[in-house]
C-alpha cells in the first residue's frame, strides 16, 4: 500500500498511522554529506578506536603496496585503494585486528626526471654535477621535497574515498628508518655472498642513462629492420663447405659488430643449398652456396628473390659445431678478424629465420648464457672469449665497434639511430648481405620514457638467483634464492589462483637480479669495493663499518652516503686500504620490495603492526598484498626476493591480483581519446560510496570498465539500496526493544524472513571471508529489492502502518525489521562506508560511534528453518500468479488498485492446497479479500507457466472501503463507534485515543 494514504471525505486518519519518519534524507547528497562523516572519523579518532577495540585479536595485515608519489590519483589507483579498504574493514568486522598503513615509493627516476624539468630544464637551468657532493645531496633534497609534496597530496585523495588507515604516521620509502633499513637489507645479500658485480647485457635505457629490470620493461609495437647475412665457412675440417655460407636472421642489425659465435640446434635438420637461378641485380647471386635449415630454406630464398635452387647435401645437426665461419665484417677497420664458432643452444628453433641464431654475447641474455658456457672450450681453440663493450650508455658505437665508433643505435629522443643502416651498408658493400626488410613487432620499451630500450654489456650489481646462500657462513646446496622463492610461491594462498602459475613462470624463467641504477634518487648501493680487474669486485665484510652506515642513514638519510668525507667517515680505520665506494643506487623495486623489513618487522616505527607472528612462522596471524596483475612481475616479485633471500619465505600469505580498468567500451582509457574518468569529478558529482560501489560489484579479477552509463546503473543500484534503508530506519522510528517478540511466538512471515536472513549471512559472511565483494553486493541488491521491499516490506506495510500498538504481529514485524536492519547496516558497511555510517548514526544513535567499530552478526543460524521456507516456496509461487492475473486486470481497468479485489484461486493439487489453508491470502498478495477453491479452473482463468495447477479469477472486492487502511470489506462500520473503518482499525484508534491522540 502507499506509504501516504489520500485523506478520507470523513476524517484525516493519517495522523493515526505509522508512517516512517527518519531524517535519513531520500537524496543522499553524498559530496556534501561525505566529508562532515569523514571530519567526525578523525574527531572521534575511529582508527585508534579499532585499533584498541581489535587489541588482542588475530591478525590481518593489508601491507600496503607503495603507490608512486608523483601526480595525482586516477581511477586505476583508486580502485586498488578501495578494495584493499575493503579487505581491511571486512577483515575487521570478520573478528580480526586488521590494521592498515599506508605507504608511498618515493625514490626512482620519474621523480627524478619531473625536478630536472621543473627546476632545471624550464629554466634553462644546467642540470647538477652529481660528481659534486654539494650538488648530489642538494639536488636529492629537491627531489624529496617533490616527493613529499605530492605524498601529502594523494593522501587527501585517498583518504577522501573513505579508506581508513594510519594516515598520521603512513610509510614512505625515502623515510631515514626506511632508508637504513634497505641499505641493511642489501647488506644481507652482500653477506650471504648472493650480491655481485658482473659484466652482463641488461636492457639500457638510453633516454633514461640507466640500466633497467624487467619489471620496468613493457612490450609495445615497434619497426624494426631486418636481414639475413652470409657469415662464410672458413673450417678445413669441412673443405667440402669451403664455399659456403651459413646464413642468419636478424631484427637487430646494430648487434652484428658485437657478433662472436653462431648458435644452432643438433636436432634440426640442415642441408647445403644452391642458388641456380636469381635476378642479375640480386644480393643472393647465382652459385651460392648457402647452409640452412631444411624447414626453413624455401622461406629464405623467397625472402631473397632466389627463382631457383637445389638441395646439393644433407648436414646433419650434430656435426655443425666442426664449422668455424669468419665474421661478415671481417676486415672492415681493420677489424673482425677473428674466428666465429658454431655452438649449441636451446633456444635455436626452424619456426622462424634460418635456423640459426646471430649470437652478440653483449646484447641478449641466451647470447650470454651460450658464451659462457662455452667459454672454456673456447679458450681451449685459441678463440679469445673476452664479451666486447661495442655500444656505450648514449647508444653510440665503442671502439670496439670498428669503422661505426660514434654512431648512434637510439638518439637521446629514443629515436632510430644511423647504426641499422651503416651495418647494413658495410655488409651489402662487402658482399654478405642476401636480403633484407622490415618487421613489426612486440619489442621491450622502458616504462618511464615509453621509448626502446637496448641490450648491452655492462658491469651492474646483480643478486644471483642460482647460487647457494650462505648462512652463518655456510652454503647449503641447492638453497637458492630461484628455489626459495618457487617454494614460497607453492605455500602462499593466490587470488584468483591463477597468479600462482603466472609468477611461478616468471620465477622459473628470470635472470639475476640486475639491481643497481646510474642515477641520483634512491637509497645507494652502501658498499665498499675492491676492484679484480676483470670487471668484478670484492665487497668489503666488516659489520662494524656496515653499522656505521646503517645508524647514520637511520639519523642523516642516505644523503650522508653521498657528503663529502663520507668514504672516510664510513671506513674509519680502514680508509688507507684500497677499498672504493659504489655509487650506484638501489633499483627501485629493491626499495619497494623491502618495505615488508621496515613496516611489519620495525615495531619501533609501526607499534600498531608489532607482534606479528605468521603462519608460516608457527602463529596464526595474516599478511596479504594487493595490487593489479602488473605486479607479479613487480612489487610482488620483488618483495618475493627480498624476503627470500634475507628471510627464506615469502613476506605474504595471501597475494590478491585486480586487473586494469578500461573504458566503457573495453578500450584503454587515453586522455587522447577522451574517454578517462576522473575519480575526482565522480565524487564531486555523485559522491565516493558510488567509486566504492562500482569497485566492489566489478569482477576485480578480470579488466573492469567504467564510463557514464555503467556508473549511471552504479548510482540507481545505490538508489535502490538507500531507499530500503531509509524505509526501515523510517519505520524502526517506531520499534521499542521491550516490545521486541522472540522468534517462536513470530508469525511465520517473520520467521521465514529471519530464515531468509541467516541464508544471506551464511552467503556473505564466505563472500567477504573469500574476497568475493561482487557476491556481497549481488546478494544485498538481491535480498534487499526483491525479498525485503517487493515483499516483505510490500506486505507488511498495512500491518505495520494500521495495526494497533498492542498488535503482536506489527511487533514482531519491528522486531524482524529491527534484526534485518542491524545486519544489513553492518554487511554494507564495508562497501557503502559513507551510507552506513550516516544508518547506523540514526539507527544506534546510543551504541558504538561508528558502524566499523562492530563485528558482522554471528548466530543467525539458529533462525534457519528449511521446512519453513520450502514451505513458502509454495506460498510465493501462488502468490506470483495471483499478481500477475491482477496485473492483467489492472492494465484492463477492471481494477485499479490491487486492494479493489478478491481473486478466486483455483488449486488443482491437494497437497498445495493444505498449504494455503493456515494463511491468510489477502494478506500475502495485499488483496482486500479471497478464496480458494479445490479443482480445475473455468475457462479464461489466468495461468502461469512454471506454477502448474494454479489458477486464478480475478473479482471485485466486496464491501465498503476502509477509510483509515483502504481494504473494501462488508465488516467496515460493525463498530459504531467508527463506521467508517474496519474492527480491525476501530481498535487501533481506540489505542490511539487512549495514549491521548485525538481526532
């Protein structure tokens, strides 16, 4: 019935009803509303208040992993800030303490970059001499101004989208406890003997002048010159091949001054191959003879614009490392004289090229891996097996690139350089090119700069995942840091499971650690050095010196690495040895992946986080990461390291991936494109429980999009939500707990309501226990809309706006009310924090300050009751065809509302009708009157498919309407008192006008 009946011709009765009253406002208006609730968490001091309401409890520790503190917030990072507020406060009202603190990365070259163009570039400004200890630690000190900057502002960013946390005291990186404790941790692997200087390719950023990990590397589409190229058989114990040429393929034509060996497979089939027919003017001449894959030779010489050729000889693949070939170069500068061996490698394939590989053991990693390996027997054929430096940190060819010195691989743009087409030149001028093109293709680019990057031999710190770690002195065998962290991986809880196989393949795959950076933000590689000679050193071990370094890192910060006097200072004693200080930094990601040492281990600096003690160390408490699915290959896959190697486990126990928010038609948002959405502007607009909304109803495992219409449905979903809550409070206006009605002596509407109420609770209380926040939403929308307004609520609005104060069924209607109300405020409140709190406030005004100071309700389950609700089932499938036959009769004006009639029903199964026989149909289906018949329905009864047997007519209501409740019955005026209304109503307002209401 409607909440506001039409005044009658007789009498006003509507001052008589129980209408809702709430100042729980329809329009939420949460951009004005959010902030006073936020300003009250902060007076009230909520997140003290749970950290000493959970003292005592087990622990679930979201560790925060450290957004980037440059810029502001977008819809990427306050998704991933919402669901780890939604892990920490579901987690805290499932019973544990969960304390959250908040962390930023603040070192690393985007900072770094974003001061050189602000204070230097735009100024027109030299950038420092950071060989100048003056103008090193000044120009840190700028970067860590940049830092704190926008640190202080993504924190009002964050904290405005209601996540509770220690926003007083938050973790940052660049911290002097933090910076001490990653120099230390680095110290640990020095110690352990897994930290070393070796001259390896790593990928270079030239733009940046930096080395850089994978995880710093995206794949993004690139055009890259190719060619196949002669290298000429120069073995005697092959004079047959005397003539020949083994040919390979090339996407790097820059890499071939580096070339020293060709790498092929024994289990490929090879042949010699003749060119009987070509184009006068062709590169492939008439008489080659060209050593191939067999799988891959007609592809070759179509490349080629060989017309015609022949197979002369099988070779098999097993006999190839006989061939000694001569570089194509050879004798350019007076250069690349030397021999070029064939050796085995793994990675040789007949998918694609010819079958063998142009191996430059100072540009690719398996080039390295299949040099060195074959380093001794090198040495042993008089083959020098000294890896080149052929391209320097700006690109440009070395001298030991004869006749390209100076030429550019990418210019300081990241622009193509003339290095592909110089190569190119010299080979076609010497006669060892056969054919050439272009290929498009997936080709790693440096996150930052978004420009390539390049593979190249230099000397860099590495943490080596394949040796034996020393403890106490001691290596064990086969304890490495590559084992260790396989075997954390198979022992951590990955959600969605998925994650397990995706890190564990990374893990299995990965190089050594490249952890060092030519630059001059970040926590410094704090050792000391001896150099060997060979592009190696031997790291000083001296605890007392390592202490020194520690402490004043912990009191000064890392700048006082980089002070004048600081070698001496720090060596003490010791500075007349040769030792040298490294003045590398630290990859960033060792940074990050070291929080867990100075923000769970550091009780000193995060007194809400000590005494944790994990599962996997013999206690009961939890710590979780959390971040987008980038992040295996980043903060999860560093932070696996660190631990590992420092600590033999991993620092989580559960790691949560989310995938990346797209557009709304599944594009990737592009400030270009126009199609980003601001978080900003939608809570300006509509509020943040409409972001937390969104983010817990998505499938955060997968991509999730957002655009207008998606957060136009967001909004009329809340709608919807807010306005069954509203409802209740509304009614709960009038609800005393000392009329309150035990569950046995409810009705059985209440009863099954209750029952309905503990299958949810069972639902949600896995839903959150699992992560699983589209379930929670999904559910309360579901109960919520369709159980509670369309027919609990929709039934029980007469009873509870007309029945007298004394009505046993309209009290224990509140008291059900009462109990719904108080668990859905609270299973909201993770979600919907805002609108929760605004509920509760108005619903417990006298109980806890706030909503996420409570636990989710427990025991519910003794309201379960099956039999009940199978029972029901029954109840509501008749009920269903009773509205949909007077849905009919009211688009046919034969009604208008539904109290104006009477259907008939007509129940063909016996067993269904003794169910109906102890309810009250008008009742349920909010009729004034009905019947129910036993048999077949006449012709023309209204039918519904899915409910056989039941049928319904529907009648016109018999009687006088009802001026107080609107039901048309023959009893309205039996009390003379009140003709003009029910016995029912006449009650009520005799009760009414004892407690002094007059009309």
């Amino acid at each position: 019935m409607s909440d506001k009946p039409q005044k009658s011709d007789a009498k006003d009765y509507s001052k008589t009803l129980f209408l809702p009253q709430t100042e729980f406002p329809m329009r939420a208006g949460l951009p004005q509303r959010e902030p006073e609730i936020l300003k009250r968490w902060y007076e009230i001091g909520l997140y003290e208040k749970l950290r000493e309401a959970a003292k005592g409890r087990e622990k679930f520790v979201l560790h925060d992993g450290p957004p980037y503190a440059n810029g502001n917030i977008h819809i990427g990072t306050s998704l991933n800030k919402i669901l780890k507020d939604l892990v920490t406060k579901s987690q805290q009202m499932l019973g544990f303490d969960s304390n959250y603190v908040p962390g930023w990365d603040c070192h690393g070259l985007p900072i770094e970059w974003k001061v050189e163009e602000e204070n230097y570039r735009k100024k027109g400004k030299q950038k420092p001499d950071f060989r100048d200890s003056a103008a090193m630690v000044a120009f840190r000190r700028e970067c860590r101004a940049y830092a704190t900057h926008w640190l202080n502002i993504q924190r009002e960013e964050f904290k405005r989208l209601g996540v509770i946390g220690d926003w007083a005291h938050p973790y940052a990186t660049m911290t002097y406890p933090a910076e001490a404790q990653i120099a230390r941790e680095l110290m640990k692997f020095a110690a352990n003997g897994t930290l070393y200087r070796g001259s390896k390719p790593v990928m270079w950023s030239v733009v940046e002048k930096t080395a850089l990990a994978e995880a710093e590397v995206e794949y993004e589409d690139y055009t890259s010159d190719m060619v196949w190229v002669k290298f000429p058989v120069t073995s005697p114990a092959h004079g047959a091949l005397a003539s020949a040429s083994v040919v390979i393929w090339t996407t790097t034509p820059w890499t071939l001054p580096g070339n020293r060996a060709i790498s092929f497979s024994p289990k490929i089939a090879y042949g010699l191959y003749k060119v009987t027919d070509a184009p006068a003017d062709n590169w492939a001449k008439t008489g080659d003879m060209l050593i191939l894959a067999d799988a891959l030779a007609a592809d070759v010489f179509k490349q080629a614009r060989v017309t015609a050729f022949e197979k002369v000889r099988d070779i098999p693949g097993d006999t190839m490392d006989a061939i000694e070939c001569a570089h194509p170069l050879k004798g350019l500068g007076g250069g690349y004289g030397f021999t070029v061996p064939l050796l085995p490698g793994d990675h040789v394939t007949d998918d694609t090229g010819t079958g063998f590989v142009h191996t430059a053991p100072s540009h690719g990693r398996e080039d390295f891996d299949v040099w060195m390996a074959n380093t001794r027997e090198l040495d042993a054929r008089d083959i020098n097996s000294a890896i080149p430096y052929t391209v320097d940190e700006n690109g440009a060819y070395t001298d030991h690139a004869p006749g390209f010195a100076g030429r550019r691989v990418i210019n300081d743009k990241g622009e193509k350089g003339d290095a592909n087409d110089a190569v190119i030149k010299a080979l076609a001028d010497a006669g060892m090119l056969l054919a050439r093109g272009r290929l498009k293709h997936q080709y790693p680019h440096s996150w930052r700069s978004k420009k390539p990057v390049i593979f190249r031999n230099t000397p860099q710190w590495f943490i080596a995942m394949d040796k034996d770690i020393a403890s106490d002195g001691k290596a064990k065998s086969g304890d490495t840091l590559r084992a260790r962290a396989l075997h954390a991986i198979s022992v951590t809880q990955w959600v969605p499971p998925s994650g397990q196989n995706r890190i564990n393949g990374m893990i299995e795959a990965r190089p050594d650690w490249v952890i060092s950076r030519q630059r001059a933000w970040g926590v410094p590689i704090a050792v000391f050095v001896r150099e060997k000679g060979d592009g190696s050193a031997e790291i000083l071990q001296d605890d007392a010196i390592n202490a020194r370094i520690g402490d004043a890192f912990e009191k000064e910060g890392a700048d006082a690495w980089y002070m004048e006097g600081a070698r001496e200072r720090f060596l003490g004693s010791r500075a007349n040895e040769d030792w040298q200080k490294v003045d590398d930094i630290l990859d960033v990601w060792f940074d990050s992946g070291s929080t867990h040492a100075f923000v769970l281990d550091d009780p000193a600096q995060f007194p809400g986080l000590a005494g944790i003690k994990r599962k996997v160390d013999g206690g009961k408490d939890t710590v979780m990461y959390l971040e987008g699915s980038d992040q295996h290959r980043g903060w999860f896959h560093s932070s696996l390291l660190e631990s590992c190697g420092t600590r033999g486990r991993a620092p989580y126990d559960i790691v949560l991936t989310h995938g990346f928010t797209q557009a709304e038609d599944g594009r990737k948002m592009s400030k270009s494109l126009g199609n980003t959405i601001e978080p900003q502007a939608v809570i300006k607009e509509s509020g943040a429980d409409i972001l937390r909304l969104w983010v817990a109803s998505c499938d955060y495992t997968d991509d999730q999009r957002i655009g207008p219409e998606i957060l136009k449905n967001t909004v009329e979903t809340y709608r919807k939500l807010r306005n069954t809550v509203r409802w209740m409070l509304g009614t709960l206006h009038h609800y005393k707990a000392a009329d309150a009605v035990a569950p046995a002596e409810m009705p059985e509407l209440e009863r099954l309501m209750l029952h309905e109420l503990s299958v949810r609770a069972d639902t949600i209380r896995k839903a959150y226990e699992a992560f699983d926040y589209k379930t929670v939403v999904a559910t309360l929308s579901a109960f919520l809309n369709s159980e509670l307004s369309a027919f609990y609520f929709d039934i029980r609005k007469d009873t509870l706006y007309c029945d007298p104060p004394s009505s046993l069924t309209r009290k224990a209607a509140l008291t059900t009310i009462n109990l719904l109300c108080d668990a859905i405020l609270k299973w909201l409140a993770p979600v919907l924090s805002f609108t929760a709190e605004e509920g509760w406030r108005m619903y417990r005004p006298d109980a806890e300050p706030s909503v996420h100071l409570t636990l989710f309700p427990v025991g519910l389950e003794k309201f379960r009751d099956d039999k009940l609700a199978a029972k029901w089932e029954t109840i509501r499938n008749v009920r269903r065809v009773v509205t949909g036959a007077l849905e009919l009769a009211r688009a046919a004006k034969t009604i208008g509302s539904s109290l104006e009639a009477s259907p008939i029903i007509y129940v063909a199964d016996r067993a269904m009708l003794g169910t109906l026989f102890d309810v009250d149909l008008a009742e349920v289906c909010i009729t004034s009157s009905y019947e129910v018949h036993e048999g077949e329905a006449p012709t023309g009864a209204f039918k519904l498919d899915g409910v056989p047997g039941v049928a319904v007519v529907v009648e016109k209501a018999v009687g006088t309407k009802c001026a107080r409740c609107w039901k048309i019955l023959p009893t309205v005026g039996e009390d003379p008192d009140y003709p003009d209304v029910t016995p029912r109503d006449a009650k009520a307002l005799r009760e009414w006008k004892a407690l002094g209401v007059g009309l």
